[in-house]
C-alpha cells in the first residue's frame, strides 16, 4: 500500500491458515489499505475465518503478519508471503 499523503497511516497483512485435515488445502489471505496495523490484522483474521466457515472446516493452525507506516512525504506498507517446499530450504 503506497500513499503520498503526509500524516497518512497505511497497511499491509497476510496470513495464512491451515485445516485440521492435513490432507485438506491452506488458505492464504491478503490486505492493504488506509488503516493501522491492528485493523489490517482483525481483517485478516476475519477473511481466514470466513474462508474456514464457508469450507465448513475447523483451522488447525493460523499466523497473521502485518505492518505499518506513516507517511512523512511517501512511504508504503508491505506485507508478503514466500512459497517454498520442504526440498528448496537449507
């Protein structure tokens, strides 16, 4: 999230959450906006949530990251997520 707007607050998050079924897929959510680091994290939260319930599905496991900036002159909030498997880690 980009802003030039001086004084302005702006965020990033991600997240990620898994099911108790192993054998089950995970679900990775993103946001940005104009907003702090603890409304991009409830909104976060709020998606991985709503994702399980429409799945009907309990999460085993959830981890949210976020961040965010003040604008002095241009700034911006950014959040993400690296894909890796068991065989790409050292």
């Amino acid at each position: 999230m980009t802003s030039d707007v001086p004084g302005q607050t702006v965020a990033a998050a991600v997240g990620w959450a898994l099911p108790d079924d192993p054998a089950k897929p995970g679900v990775i959510m993103e946001f940005h906006d104009i907003a702090t680091r603890e409304q991009a994290e409830r909104a976060i939260h709020a998606m991985l949530e709503e994702a399980f319930q429409i799945r009907g599905e309990p999460i085993r496991e959830m981890k949210v990251f976020a961040v965010e900036h003040t604008v002095e002159r241009a700034g911006c909030a950014l959040a993400a997520v690296t894909l890796l498997a068991e065989q790409d880690l050292v």
